[in-house]
C-alpha cells in the first residue's frame, strides 16, 4: 500500500532547483501550476506535476534520486511519477519541444497532446518566479472527465484571475 504527504511549497522549491542544476527546462501545471499563476499556495497539493524537456530525462531523473525520490508509476513516454518517503511525490510529463516554441507530449492512446506556445509563462511561488502553464492551458487540462473538489477548487482561483 502506497502512503504519502502532501508536497509542501519547500519541497517544490527543492524540486524545481534540482531540475535547474540538471540543465532542464520545465513548467509547473496541476494544482501547483494554478499556485504559480495566482502567486501563493491556496492549497494542500498531494504531489506536484512538471512538464520537462524529454531530452533531459535521464538528468532530471538522477537529480530526483539524488533528493530521494523513485519512480512508483512508469507510463513512459507519457508520464513518470515518483515519491520520496516523507517529502511527497512529483508527477513528471515529458514534452517535445518544436521549433516554434509550442510542444508536444505523448497521449496514452499514441496519439501526442499539443501544447501551443502561448501555453507557456511564468508565475510566481515564495516570490520566486517559477516556469507555468497558462490559465488556457490549465482550463483545458481539468476537461474531459469528472471534476474532483480539488479542481473546482482550482478553476475557481483561475476565474478569480480572469474576473480579477
């Protein structure tokens, strides 16, 4: 049975300076995306999902063992999730880069889910500015099954940005 925390604001710190010293770049979405995009946490987060440069892979992999973290789900080429005992989980999205700027990350079913260059900004966490997705993109993310209270949560705090 799989036991966890939830990642707190310095573990995602933490996460995000290792996969700076790893040479990658990445963006923040789910529910720490959200965080980033409104500027403070607003919530308990179980884990934090990263979109990462594929190229890097084996990097960011070896700088998250290097913190503790092991891959518990391996959905390669789409996703890779890990925890660390105590510190919480990251879920990890590798993405192709394309010339223009937009990307494109591996759908379950080989197809491949676009992600257009807009998609991509930055936020704000501990007032550190931190790589995101836009609040477009992270609309679209919470589409296409049945919304969890933590996602009403979200979209909320996303409209609040919009009407605000």
């Amino acid at each position: 049975m799989r036991t966890h925390s939830d990642t707190s604001l310095p573990e995602v710190l933490a996460v995000l300076a290792a996969l700076r010293a790893a040479g990658c770049r990445f963006w923040l979405e789910g529910g720490w995306g959200v965080d980033a995009l409104v500027g403070r946490q607003t919530r308990a987060h179980r884990d934090v999902d990263v979109d990462f440069d594929a190229t890097r892979e084996g990097a960011v992999l070896d700088a998250l063992a290097a913190l503790g973290y092991s891959i518990q789900t391996d959905w390669r080429p789409t996703r890779v999730e890990l925890a660390a005992p105590g510190r919480g989980w990251v879920d990890l999205h590798p993405l192709v880069a394309n010339s223009d700027g937009s990307a494109r990350q591996r759908a379950l079913d080989g197809g491949w889910h676009e992600f257009h260059r807009s998609w991509f900004t930055t936020g704000t966490l501990a007032g550190e500015r931190v790589p995101c997705v836009s609040v477009q993109a992270q609309r679209v993310f919470r589409s296409g099954y049945e919304l969890r209270p933590v996602d009403h949560h979200d979209l909320t705090e996303l409209d609040r940005l919009v009407d605000g």
